[in-house]
C-alpha cells in the first residue's frame, strides 16, 4: 500500500488519513470475505434464520400476554408526585379519599362514572325523578360470583362515621327536588347554588364536578343554579387488595357499562356516557385490535411495491422475487424479536404497533441497497464474487447505520428514560435492529446467492426457465419476445452496464439529475428551504407536552367520547389538589392563620379550618391556646352533625393527658378553562416552590399528577439523549472516516430533517407524547440511513465539478433511496384508516420523516452541495497534471521511437 504526501500537508494529517483508510479498507475487506462465506454456505444461512423464526414464533403464540397497567406504562416511572402519593397515603388512606380527591380520568382503584347529558336548551334538575331511577337501577345491580350475588352495597367505599356507601352529594340535592316536586312545592323553593351548596343536613358541599352546563341565575349573590345541562355520578368501590375482590370489582364494571347501555336506549331525552376503571386500558389496547386487518394491507402493499420497484423489463436481470424476499426477511426477523421479547417476561401493549413500521423502514433500506450493490458489479464475474463484491461495497455503510440505530435506541432503553412505554419500545427496537442485520447479510443475502446463481445460468427471473438465444427469439410473436426479452437488443458496445436501464435509475439518469442541477431550477429550491426552515422554526415554538392520555386510545371509543363531554362541561373546576399539612402547626396562632389564608388565595377551599374558624366566630368563641382550639374542636365543632365529616381530615395524637394535632389536609379547588390539564401542571408547579419556603410543612397531591409531573421533561429527554449519543458518535469517528467533510454535512443534514419533523408535526397538532417522541428518535437514524450513503459518495468523488459528483451520487444510490421511501410512505397510508388517536400520531410522524427526507436527498442536499465544500478542483488539477505528464512520456516515446509512431 503506497500513500503519496500532499504538498504543505503535515505529518498528523498523513497518519490519520493513513488510519483511516487502513479502517476502511480492512472493513471493506472483511465484508468481501463474508460474502464470499455466505455465497459458499448459503444452504445455511437460509436454515439458520427459518428455524429461529419457526422456534421464537411458537413462543410468540403461546406466551403472548397484554400489559394492563397503564399507569406503569404511560407515567413518569420517578416523580416527585409518587412520592408525595405514598406520604399522603401514610397519613390518610387513599382508597377512603377518592371521593374528595376528583380526577378527570386517573381516579385510583375500581369505579364506575357516568354522565347524564340534557337536550340543548334542557334543565337536568327537571329530571331529577329519572336521574334517581338510574341511580337506584345502579344500586339493585346483581353481579353473580361462585353462586353469590353482590350489589354496589356489598362493594363500595363506606364513610368511617355511619359504614354507609360514600356516595356523591349531588344525589342528596337530587333527592331534595324531587322531595320538592312532589309536595307541589316549585322547584325554586329549593335552592342549588353552585359551586358550593348547602345540604339538607347542614353541611356545605362542593359541586362543581357533579354539575355541569351551569347557568346561574343573574345578580345572584349566592350563586344560585338557574338551569344546568349536565350531572356527573361516580361510584366508588373498595379495594382491599386481593384478587377475588378484584374480579367482582371488575364484573361489576363490565355490568355497569352494559346498563348504562340498557338506560340510554329506554331513557332517550338523555345521553348517557359510561366511564370505569377498565375503560382506560381497554380502549388503549382496543388500537392494536383495529390495526391488525390495516397492518396485513400495509405488509401487502409494501410486498406490491418492493416487487415492482425491483422488477426491469430485462427478464435475466429483472429481480422482482429478491425485492419480494427482501420484504419477508424483515417480517421473519421481526416475528422473531417479538418471540424474544415474550420470552424475556415482555407484556404487549399498543406502542409497540410502531415497531414492524420502523423495522421495515431501515431494513428495506439493506435490502434495496444490496441490490443497487449487486447491480453495480461486473457481469462477467462468478456470481459469488459479485456477491463479495455487493457486501464489501453495501455492508461498511449498512453496518454503519444499524449501528447508530442500536445506539440512538439503546440510550432511549437506558435508565435515564423515565417512561416505561417508551424504555420498553426502546429495547425491543434494539433486539429488531441486530435480527434485521443479521437476516440481511444471512438470509437475504442467501436469497442474492441463489438469485445470481440463476441470473449467472441465464434462468428467467419469474418462471426460472431457460432463456432461449436470439435467433431463436427473433422466431417467436412479439408478447413471447416480451416475456423473455433479455435486453440484449439494447446493449451496445458503449454500454457496458445492461442495468442502467432499470426504470428508476433510467428516469434519475436521463430526466431527473438534469432538472434538478440546472441553474434556473437552484433559485426555486433555495426558497422552497427558506419556507421550509420557516414554518419548522414556527412549529418549534408552540410544541405542547402530550400528557393527555386519550391522545393513545382508540379515537371511537367511549373513554374518548366521556373525557370530551368531561371538558366541555366540567372543565370549570381544576382536579380537587389534597393540601396535606404532614407536622404538628399552631392553628390558633395568628400568624399561622393569615400564612394558610395566603396559601388557599385563589382556590375555592374545602377545609376543616375554615369551617372552624367561621364556627369560633359565629359563637363568639375565643380559642387563642392551643388547649382551648383543641378542646372546642374536638369536644363541640366535630360533634355537630354538620361538621362529622371533617373528622376525616385531621389526625390527632395524645401526649400524656395533652392532645395534639399532628397532621390534617384541606382541598384545594382553582378555576380553570376548557385546557384543565395545562392548568392543572401549572398549579403544581406554583404550589411544590412554596413549600420549600414557606414555614407551614405541606405537600399537594391529585392522582393526576402522577401522570403529568415533569411530563414535558421526562417525554423528551430520550429523544435528547439518543441525539446527543449520535452527535457525539459522528464527531468521535470525524477523523475515522474517509473524509471528515461528510460527518459534517451528515450532522447539518440529520438536524435540519430532525427539526423540520418537529416543527412540521407540531403545527400538525401532534403532541409530544411517548409515540411522537419514538418517532422523533427514529426520524434521526431514518435521516443518517438515506443522507450517508448519498453523502459520502459525493465528498469522495472525483469528478471535475460538483455537479458532476452529484449527479453520480443520485445515480449511485437514488434508486435505493427512492424504493426504499416510496415503500415506506405507501406502507403507512392504512395506518389512516385506523380509527385511534395513536396511529394517526404514528401516522402523521412517519409521513413527515419519510418525507422530509425524501426532499433532503432529492432535492435539497443536490442544490446545496454544489454550493458549498468540499471543493473538487484539486481532483481537476490532478486529472490535468496526469494528463500533461501522459503527453510528455508520449512525445519522450516518439522521439526515441519514429518509427514506431502509429504504435504508441
């Protein structure tokens, strides 16, 4: 191996390019002679594969089992917020909570909700007869287990005070109009005052989740319910942790949803919308079911387009099999990861739909690019050395991108994901990454051998017939000469390549490469990115965390239809915040007083001690000690029918003969728009600082919180960290690779693509949930895939100019481009079809990516490297110095050798 020194280079500079050619070579070497391996074993290397597939798809069948807890999937794995969950259920039991603690859609433990929603222009609070009916028809409800019949009485959450079913206060201001009706008295007598009203029992309750459409009556000081359009019912069961009370909790749901069913269809002046425990999970899980039919179209379409795009009118050189083939070796290694994943205790859950479209995406690009390898070697050489050849001129760049594949979603299945749905598509996204490259260079890659072999033969590509010779041809009608036309009427002694006239790289050769770098066209394209840069940088400033969860069900399903019902008639109240004061406090002190009077500012409060406060003021009571507050409170405010329930809410200790009050909560309650959940988060971030500087000790907590604490930061660090492990990778291998220039063109290319996605699909109203966020991971790797071959084919090149240099670029590798896209975009237009908000966020992100860089490739980066470095006038100054140094052996030569002209 001889390397010359360029004039004025350093002896550093040498050593490195020495390096990294050696690198290169070495690989490209060591591919050859694994190709070679493979063309001599391909029996093999197409068993191998198969009976894996067949032992890890059994496995797949048999161990197949969904993931139903969708808090573990879906919510930050470590917050702040579970933590303040485990405090606040060490000083008060949740399960006795929950029916102070509203939530939206995340209420802990089995219930069933149900809505009752009034014609337009109707008042629900006329209909309090019917709306009881339901409610009894509820409570009368038999679910059989083992011969035993349970009602919602033998189920539910009982008060500690009476071990009676914790019921919703608005079915006691129900029961009091209709009470009203009855005895002929208007229904103004009985006054509903909104958000908080007074019970028949003295007590004062807060409604503002139970009632919903609310107009109030003009002027009213006491906020008094003119009308109301609808009323939300929740009934709460008891969970005690064992299995068997779960499956009747769970029978018990299924029964509630199917009455609810029963009373729409007899009770039609209502519309009724059924929500439980289950619903969640279900209708999540309920994408997969509607996706498998589109998935089998997908699969076929992509097979239809491989097949097509492989296939040329030359029936010898034609491989419409290989492309077909190539299709099914990425569905046998994916089969083949998800038997993996099964047997490794993996649980399946709708995320992972994603996984065979990614799969596909990079290893179709293996195959179509051994293919154009394969295309681009000689003819006359065995077809096992054309295989060689394809695999030391196709794998190095293969090997490369599967390899910042398995780094970009390695770190992504790294401790520092924070969503376990995300972690866990992460790793089986690995585990498909190393099967597909394994089934390329194996099984494919047998499928190559035994393809040449019968192209070497001179078998037809379709019927594997003999071809017969052109005399014998010329004989035959003219559809016989078409099905077994062999291009070799089109050779010629100036064409020494017969693939050149596959249609792609016909259209790219003779069409394409012309339009796209001539002068007038570059003006276009330069606005056509300034456009493009604009509208992604405006997408970049409005991008939204994703924590809604119905952004991941099935579109058409209840849990969707109940939760936009929800925020269009209930979102004017934030999700009830538990204020939970966890150290002893002196609550007569009046400084204490005025610090919780700052802290509830704002919030409608339901609280113990405001209530007594008001108490001790009404009864002109002084209480300015602490055995006097403690005295009145225990021995006359909790003894007060009124005030029973508040009991609840403090937890007292007894020091000798001295009790104290060493942990209470209060309920906070802000008000809110329709975007209740964006409220929600920035409610909790104003509250957690406060109490790190305030002396009164407290945390805050809802059940919602739990899936939105730190969403934003914990959706989006992945996607941050398998960038930045990219970034790092490609500036490491700068002075690895052949030509550094390429690194930083790739680096430049990857983040414009990256950005334009993130932009585009924000200004698509997609959300940065766990499904974009995999999409935004993989748009990086999808990017290096199609720009690094591209690339480095044009900073390596030594053509004159750099349109000539791109223009061989396009040639080279376009045709693998464009199949492998084309199949990708088609493959995903029946994910439209698919009736869930999930896969259309899927769908939506996929098209972007496949997108953009289909433009990046074919019509971006073609303008712009003509543009800019690397130069290629030194390759020009040598072509001219060998030249010149030609011209001056020739004229040596004659002169010494007159006579022998015409031979030199």
């Amino acid at each position: 191996m001889c390397f010359l020194r360029r004039p004025g280079a350093s002896a550093g500079w040498i050593w490195w390019r020495m390096l990294r050619q050696v690198i290169h070579r070495g690989l490209q070497s060591f591919f050859y002679k694994l190709g070679l391996f493979v063309s001599r074993h391909p029996v093999f290397f197409l068993t191998v594969p198969a009976v894996l597939t067949i032992i890890f798809g059994f496995s797949l069948l048999n161990r197949f089992q969904p993931d139903t807890d969708l808090e573990s999937l879906v919510a930050p794995s470590h917050s702040l917020a579970k933590i303040e969950r485990s405090l606040a259920s060490s000083l008060f039991s949740l399960d006795q909570s929950k029916s102070q603690l509203y939530s939206d859609l995340h209420t802990p433990g089995r219930y069933g909700r149900v809505i009752l929603l009034s014609k337009p222009g109707g008042n629900i609070l006329h209909q309090a007869d019917v709306i009881l009916q339901i409610h009894r028809a509820v409570l009368e409800m038999k679910v059989n287990y083992k011969g035993y019949n349970y009602t919602f009485s033998h189920l539910c959450v009982l008060r500690n005070q009476d071990k009676k079913c914790v019921l919703d206060d608005i079915i006691s201001v129900l029961e009091d109009l209709r009470q009203a009706a009855l005895s002929n008295k208007t229904t103004a007598r009985v006054q509903v005052s909104y958000p908080n009203t007074k019970l028949k029992d003295g007590r004062s309750s807060f409604i503002g989740h139970q009632l919903g459409g609310v107009m109030e009556v003009p002027n009213s000081k006491d906020q008094r319910v003119k009308s109301a359009r609808a009323i939300q019912i929740t009934y709460y069961l008891q969970t005690y942790g064992s299995v068997t009370q779960d499956l009747i909790g769970e029978k018990w749901e299924s029964e509630f949803c199917k009455l609810m069913h029963k009373m729409q269809l007899d009770h039609q002046d209502l519309q009724l919308y059924s929500l439980a425990s289950f619903s969640l999970w279900k209708d999540f899980h309920q994408t997969s079911l509607l996706a498998r039919g589109k998935i089998l179209v997908s699969l076929m379409l992509i097979l239809l387009t491989a097949t097509l795009s492989s296939s040329m009118k030359d029936c010898l050189r034609s491989k419409p099999f290989l492309g077909l083939l190539g299709v099914l070796t990425i569905c046998i290694s994916s089969v083949t990861a998800a038997g993996i994943f099964f047997i490794t205790d993996g649980k399946y859950n709708s995320t992972l739909l994603g996984i065979p479209f990614f799969a596909m995406g990079h290893g179709t690009k293996g195959v179509f690019e051994l293919l154009s390898g394969w295309r681009r070697t000689r003819e006359n050489l065995p077809f096992k050395d054309r295989v060689a050849d394809a695999y030391s001129d196709v794998m190095v760049s293969y090997t490369m991108t599967s390899s910042l594949y398995f780094i970009a979603f390695g770190m992504g299945a790294s401790p520092f994901t924070n969503i376990e749905a995300v972690k866990v598509f992460c790793q089986n996204m690995c585990v498909s990454i190393l099967l597909n490259y394994f089934y390329i260079f194996s099984f494919f890659g047998s499928c190559l051998v035994f393809a040449g072999q019968l192209e070497q033969n001179r078998y037809h590509s379709i019927f594997c017939c003999k071809i017969p010779s052109a005399e014998y041809l010329d004989r035959k009608p003219v559809w016989f000469q078409t099905m077994m036309n062999d291009g070799h009427q089109h050779t010629s002694h100036h064409e020494t390549n017969p693939y050149q006239h596959h249609f792609i790289q016909h259209f790219l050769r003779e069409h394409y490469n012309e339009w796209i770098t001539n002068i007038y066209v570059k003006p276009f394209v330069v606005i056509l990115y300034l456009i493009y840069a604009s509208f992604s940088f405006m997408g970049c400033l409005q991008i939204n965390d994703g924590a809604n969860i119905i952004n991941l069900l099935a579109s058409d399903s209840p849990s969707v239809s109940y939760a936009l019902i929800q925020q269009k008639y209930f979102s004017n109240y934030s999700p009830v915040i538990g204020f939970y004061i966890y150290e002893p406090l002196d609550y007569w002190n009046g400084t204490v007083q005025e610090d919780l009077k700052t802290l509830s500012q704002g919030f409608n409060t339901v609280s113990w001690i405001e209530q007594y406060y008001q108490y001790l003021r009404v009864g002109n009571i002084s209480a300015t000690n602490k055995s006097d507050f403690i005295s009145v409170l225990q021995s006359s405010f909790l003894k007060k029918p009124e005030f029973q329930h508040f009991k609840n809410d403090i937890i007292f200790s007894k020091a000798g003969d001295e009790n104290n009050i060493i942990a209470s909560r209060l309920y906070l309650v802000a008000r809110t728009s329709e975007n209740t959940q964006r409220e929600a988060v920035e409610l909790l971030e104003k509250l957690r600082p406060l109490s790190l500087i305030q002396s009164i000790k407290f945390i805050v907590f809802n059940p919602t919180f739990v899936f939105m604490d730190h969403y934003g930061l914990s959706v989006t660090m992945p996607v941050l960290i398998s960038g930045f492990g990219i970034l790092l990778v490609l500036i490491l291998t700068f002075f690895l690779v052949i030509h550094p220039l390429g690194n930083f063109w790739l680096i430049l290319s990857v983040t414009s693509i990256e950005l334009g996605v993130l932009g585009l699909m924000t200004l698509w109203n997609v959300d940065m949930d766990c499904i974009s966020i995999l999409c935004l991971i993989y748009t990086l790797n999808f990017a290096i895939d199609h720009c690094a071959p591209l690339l480095y084919t044009f900073v390596l090149a030594t053509e004159h100019t750099r349109t000539q240099c791109i223009k061989n670029s396009l040639q080279e590798h376009g045709t693998a481009i464009l199949q492998n896209v084309s199949s990708f975009l088609i493959g995903l237009v029946p994910l439209l079809f698919v009736p869930s908000n999930l896969t259309f966020t899927l769908f939506k992100c996929l098209l972007l990516a496949g997108s953009c860089t289909l433009l990046h490739c074919f019509v971006i980066l073609p303008v712009f490297l003509t543009f800019f470095p690397p130069s290629k006038k030194h390759h020009k100054k040598k072509k001219r110095a060998k030249r010149k140094e030609r011209e001056e052996i020739e004229c040596i030569e004659i002169q010494e050798n007159p006579d022998h002209v015409t031979a030199v």
